[in-house]
C-alpha cells in the first residue's frame, strides 16, 4: 500500500495525499507478505489474463514466445516475465486507481452543519482481487446536537414512575446540557395491543382498566404519541404531567411496536436530520416476542411503515413485530441509539435483546425511576465513547475489512471498533476494498453507526488491456505475415487465415472442420498442449524444456509415475506416459527387480497357473486369492459345473455322451471302488436320477481338474405300476362314494327342513266351524209297517 502524508497551514498532520489521484501500487508492491501467484490455465489473450488473477501481468513483446510455445507464456507474474526477458515498457499490469472526490475537514462548519467523518466521497478503479486500501477519519465534535425520545411504558405496574418522571424535565435537562447546548427531548407512551388475551374487552374495562378505586386512568391504548421533540423543558413536564396510568392483562408490553413506530415515524417525532438520536426506553416487563401475535389471531408481520393518526398507532390489533431483527434495522438505517432503562427483573431479558441491537445499552431502574437521569447519563456516555463504523447496500462479489487505529494509535483486535473514545478524539479505520469480479458504477456507503455523516465508496473494474498497438489498428502487419494485426503482442488474423503468426490459409475449408480434426475423441484442441495449424497440431514445449509430441500432442516425456522420487524409480524411461523399464526391472514405476521366487508354489509352478507374478507377488485373475491363487471363495462349486463331465466319463450317458472327450477335455478321471483323494465328496444327480459321488483335485491352471469317480451309482427302484393302478381306482372309488354320502345327506337335511316348517305352520293355524255343503250326511227315510196314519 503507498502511504503518504501532507501538512496543513495549521500545523495539523493530515493522513490524505494530494493531489487526490493516488496510484495504490498494490498488486507489486502492496502485499509483500503474500506470494504472487499467477493461473495461467486457458489463457487466450490478454484481457483472459488481467482477469485470471491479481498478480498476473502480461508481455506485449512481438517476439517474446519461443518456437513451439503458445501465447498463454505472455501470462505470468511481473518478475517471471523480467526474468524471462520480457522489458518493464512491455508488460501490461493494470494498478489500482483512487480518487477521493470530496474530503471536507473535520468539525468544519458547512451550512450550520458538523463534520465527523473525512473523506465523504471515494471512486476507485479496481482490478479483480487485488486489493487496495485507504484511511478514514472520525472526531466527535463537541456540542453536538442531541434529540432524546422518552418512551415509558403506562402499565399499572408504572404508577408510581410515572409520578417521578412528571417532574423529571428540569434535572434531564439540566444532564443532556452537559452534553450540548442544543438538546431536545420528547415523549411517548405504551401500554400493550388491546386485544385478547392481551386486554380486557370488555368496553367498561378498556374505558377504564384500572383498579375501581382509581380515578386517574385513561382508556387502554398500544402506543401513543404524546409530546414531538422539542428543546422546552416546560412543554415537556406540562405534557407529561397530563398523562395517567393504564392497564392490560399479560405481563409482557408492546414496546417493539413502540419503538418501530417511533423510528419509521420520523416527521411525527420530529428527528433532526443531523442530530445524535436516543430513545430511552423505561419498562418493568418482557415484550412479547414472534408467535405471539397468533394468540390474538394476528398474523400480519410489520411492514415497518408510520400508521399514526391523531398521536396513535392504529395497526396495534392488526399487525406483529415478528422479529426483533426487523426493529434492529429501521434503528440503524434511522441512526437511533437506544438505552433501554429497566428494572432488575426483566435486565437479562433486555440484554439478550440489546445483542441483537447496535449501538443500544441496558441500564438498571430503580422501582420508582428515580435513578432514571443518571442511569441515562451513564448509558449515553457508554454508547458515545464506542466508535463503531459498518458499511450498507455493499455489491456482491466485494469484500470489506476495517483495522482501526484508535485515538491513542494502538490498534483494535475488535474490526471496526474503537473503544473508550472521548469527545475530540480522532480515530483512524484502516479500510481495505476488495472486487471479485468485474462490475462497472457499484457503490455502497460506510458510516460510523448513529452518525448522520457518511463516505460514499463508487467501484470500477479494470478488465480490458490498453495495449500499445504496432501501427494503426487494423492494419496488416509483416509479424502476422501481412494476414492480421497486432493485439497486445498476439496476432489477429483476418477472415480465412488461423494460426499463431497467420500464416495459414484455409481457403474454401472451413475452419471448424479443420479444428475438429485436431481433436481426440472431440475433446480439447491438441489436448491444451499446441496449435491447430491448418488441421495438424504443432506441439508445444514442456515446462522441462522438452516437447509435447503424438498427432494430438497427446505424449509427453515428463510425466510418468515415481519411485522414491523419481521418475521410473531411475531404473527406466518414460515414454508417454509410461515407464518401459531397463532390463532386470519391472513395475508401473520400474520399482521391483524382475523375480518369481516368491510366486512359485510347490509343485514348481507361477501362481498355479492362474495369474502373473509382478514385482515377485501374485497378481490373480478370475476371483482367486494370494498368495499363490490357490483358492477361489467366490468362485462357483465345481461339483456342480463338472457334472455332467462326471456322468460322461463315468456312466458314458448324459448331455456330453456324443462328445465326452472334448467337451471334458480338461478333466482326467478313473472309476474306483473307495477313494484316495483327501477333497470333499461331491454328490449329483444324473440325467437318469441316479446319484453319483466323486471327488475332484484342482490342478495347475484355472480349469484343469483330476477325478475318482465311485463305480457304483444309486438310483432308486422302479416303480410299482399295479399298486400305483390299484390305488388310484381306489382312491376314485371312495371319493366318489364319499361325495354320493355327503349328496344324499344334504338332501335329507332338506327334506327335514321342510317337514319341520310344515308341523310348526299347522300347529298355528285355526279352522273354521261351519257347514260344508259339499259334505251334508245323509238322510234315509224307511216306513214303519206297523204303523199307520190316521186319517
């Protein structure tokens, strides 16, 4: 960073340099503790490489790149390219630019109006990561003005606060003159939301909902405006002295949605625009925080703007402070400091809160405010003493850092904060800017925090080479074979010339055809490591001094594996990448002598014939393991896979009887009546459901087995067709008999059914008595002979 000073008339030392064009010479000279590292991957061109990172600077020199080389060497730090020859007239490097456009002196009266901070206005042209940094000054100067926002919560618990603080204006008076002779002071009241379960409803009881015994109380309100500031002590008590005491439910209040709307209410409260701002906030109760409002019903978040009509807040029912954070950030953008003046029951509670605050104190009330003035005063002279300074509205991709230097020139571990500052001191904040990225016209401000006065920072970037060009731009010229121009150094060739000097013409092809056929597998152009020349690739050097070499520049001689540092273990040569290894030697980085000692088993054979041995260790192949591939878990049982082998050579039937000898090649057996092999005993099935038992030895190789095959088979005796023909007539017999049974009882189940519903039916009915006509006995009339009638 360049550091220089300048003397006023004065006498007085100041920390600016003029005139106020400063070249910041950052990117070579400025951060001599880091080292300067420059990416030089897909470099192109000039302004690729300004913006590829802080340190790289670029050489417009004609003849700077060797034979073979590609244009991305032009990229490197300022040194490297010194050292590689390159002149300091030819390298291009971009510096960071700084103008401080206004720097009015301190405490210097402009328009009636105080200067704290110094310089007001900064432009800098930047180039992408590098860094440049400046000084700011502040001095608090004395007298000035403060506008002080009493805010009390009138809760019933606060009667006998509210006593005090009605004759309080002459002694807080009498306190903020100490301060300055230009102090005003104003006053507000908060109850708490009148809803339930906040408040009584109940329309006697929000009239008046205090004690019955209480004459003196006003109706129930969220937050009203009482008394605008003002710097009349007498309209301050007359005001406050006409306030009574009120009343709620719950013992939180709603001062966050007080203290909102004494922020964002500005032209009500009457804020001055160049005044320290206080409000002091005096409460014996919590506030009630984000998720309280749905007890109520309230879900509408604050919107964080002025709703006052005739003094009161009239979306106390309708809207929530949801968050803490929200209040936080209408106090800083409005430069308010808050001293939150509370009783010892709820100060933990207010100090959890003034973390989330900035530039806010908690303060301990006595049970009647009385100590109120001079808890205040404590809290002011704690909040003014501490120099915080904090940017806003700060761009993406830009970084800030603040190191102060405090007023007795020690500096501060805590970044951007200066402590125990008294009136007239002088602090100076080290402030290092930082752009990412390229932008144009950015800007964002720093201030210190609640002090009006800011320093306006606007942002350029540096991303585009001014390059001295050989001749007008434009013209041909004899470096690119009077087939294009210069650009910083490089050629650009006109319309149906490509390569490096232009040199080639491409006539009626078209170019992308003949760049394709520079590509592997459609990949990268000559793999990054050369130029596409007329559809061949010219290769170029290796950082070793060597070249890149194959049709697509693809091999190189300089990146094989090591060994005990180095390439190919010594003990050979890299070619393309791999090692080919002098005699006697051999692995991927000719790091073993060439030995199969430890590879040979018993029987004489390398890894039992079912791998290779490198570097004198067995590499396996289809599953088995080391040390000498002997066994293979994963592998399938052979007992199964040999089967049908068995029963060729065995049994001479089955799916191989045809063709036996091929097809089992690979297995020797002999039929015998007990075994000799000490391996487990196999037992298949035939193609006959016969069972055959052998026993097989796994020679050298992966499929070469040897066999004893037990000359006995067993199968199982044939079946038995007569009892087999018998049984099932049988079996048919039966069921059928069975089912005839189960037939003739469902019907005689039935049949009982119905019998039984007809006896029940005739038991219930009645006949009728009377004559049949169709049934009259008969009457036969016979003549008595001994008898006869009279006449």
């Amino acid at each position: 960073m360049l550091h220089c000073s300048a003397h006023r008339t004065d006498g007085q030392n100041m920390d600016w340099c003029m005139p106020l064009l400063i070249l910041l010479l950052m990117g070579r000279h400025g951060l001599c503790q880091q080292e300067e590292v420059c990416s030089k991957s897909l470099i192109n061109s000039c302004d690729d490489c300004i913006k590829s990172g802080p340190y790289c600077a670029w050489c417009q020199a004609l003849n700077f790149t060797k034979a073979g080389e590609q244009d991305a060497v032009r990229c490197n730090t300022r040194a490297n390219l010194i050292r590689r020859g390159c002149k300091e007239n030819e390298i291009i490097s971009p510096l960071n630019k700084l103008n401080i456009a206004k720097d009015d002196p301190l405490s210097a009266s402009e328009n009636g109006q105080v200067v704290q901070m110094r310089p007001q206005k900064i432009d800098l042209d930047l180039r992408p990561g590098l860094p440049v940094s400046f000084n700011v000054s502040f001095k608090a100067a004395e007298g000035h003005p403060v506008d002080l926002y009493y805010l009390m919560d009138l809760s019933y618990s606060m009667k006998d606060d509210l006593a005090n603080v009605k004759v309080l204006g002459t002694d807080l008076f009498a306190a903020l003159r100490k301060i300055t002779n230009h102090a005003r002071i104003g006053f507000g009241a908060f109850v708490d939301k009148t809803v339930l379960p906040y408040t009584n409803t109940n329309k006697e009881k929000l009239l008046k909902p205090c004690d019955e015994n209480d004459q003196q109380c006003q109706a129930a309100f969220g937050y009203r405006h009482v008394l605008s500031l003002t710097p009349n002590k007498n309209d301050f008590e007359a005001e406050v002295k006409k306030q009574f005491i009120s009343g709620n439910l719950d013992s939180p209040e709603g001062s966050l949605d007080a203290m909102m709307q004494a922020a964002v209410c500005e032209d009500k409260i009457g804020w001055n625009s160049n005044s320290t701002r206080l409000i002091v906030l005096t409460t014996d109760a919590g506030f009630h925080m984000a998720g309280d409002g749905k007890l109520a019903g309230i879900l509408e978040p604050n919107d964080e703007q002025c709703h006052m009509e005739n003094n009161l807040y009239v979306k106390s029912t309708e809207m929530v402070c949801m968050e803490s954070c929200e209040l936080a950030t209408q106090l800083e953008k409005n430069r308010i400091q808050t001293i939150f003046a509370v009783t010892q029951n709820v100060e933990s509670v207010y100090k959890e809160l003034s973390k989330m605050i900035p530039k806010s104190e908690v303060g301990v009330l006595s049970s009647d405010s009385k100590n109120v003035v001079e808890l205040i005063e404590k809290a002011y002279n704690a909040l003014s003493s501490k120099v915080t300074i904090t940017h806003d509205s700060l761009p993406e991709n830009v970084r800030v850092v603040y190191r102060p230097i405090c007023s007795h020139g020690e500096k501060s571990e805590n970044q951007g904060v200066c402590d125990q500052v008294r009136v007239g001191d002088e602090v100076i904040f080290e402030i290092t800017v930082t752009a990412d990225l390229c932008m144009e016209n950015k800007f964002f401000t720093i201030s210190p925090r609640g002090i009006k006065d800011t320093l306006t920072v606007t942002i350029n970037t540096t991303c585009k080479c001014q390059c001295d060009t050989a001749g007008p731009i434009g013209d041909p010229h004899p470096h690119c074979n009077n087939s294009g121009s210069i650009s910083c150094g490089i050629c650009r060739c006109n319309k149906g010339h490509v390569g490096q000097f232009c040199n080639c013409k491409i006539g009626d092809k078209d170019e992308h055809t003949l760049r394709a056929s520079c590509q592997k597998d459609n990949g990268t152009e000559c793999e990054g490591r050369g130029d596409c020349v007329c559809g061949r690739c010219e290769c170029h050097n290796t950082d070793s001094g060597s070249q890149y070499y194959g049709p697509y520049c693809e091999c190189d001689d300089d990146h094989c594996e090591k060994f005990q540092n180095q390439q190919c273990g010594g003990k050979g040569k890299c070619k393309c990448g791999k090692c080919d290894c002098n005699p006697g030697f051999e692995g991927s980085a000719c790091q073993c002598k060439t030995s199969d000692e430890a590879c040979r088993t018993i029987n004489n054979s390398v890894c039992n014939g079912r791998g290779s041995c490198k570097c004198n260790q067995c590499e396996c192949r289809g599953g088995y393991q080391r040390p000498h591939c002997l066994e293979c878990p994963g592998c399938t049982d052979p007992c199964q896979t040999k089967v049908n082998c068995i029963e060729c050579l065995g049994f001479e039937s089955g799916p191989f009887k045809k063709n036996c000898s091929e097809a089992c090649k690979t297995i020797s057996s002999k039929i015998v009546e007990k075994f000799t092999f000490t391996s487990k005993e196999c037992k298949q099935k035939d193609s006959e459901g016969c069972w055959m038992t052998f026993k097989l030895v796994q020679l050298v190789g992966e499929d070469n087995y040897e066999a004893e095959i037990r000359k006995q088979r067993e199968c199982p005796p044939p079946p038995n067709f007569i009892a087999i023909i018998g049984g099932s007539i049988a079996a048919v017999a039966l069921i059928g008999i069975l089912l005839l049974m189960l037939i003739k009882l469902l019907l005689y189940m039935k049949d009982l059914k119905e019998f039984k519903k007809f006896e029940n039916e005739k038991k219930k009915s009645k006949w009728a008595e009377a004559d049949n006509p169709l049934f009259q006995t008969a009457t036969t009339t016979v003549a008595n002979p001994t008898f006869t009638g009279g006449d």
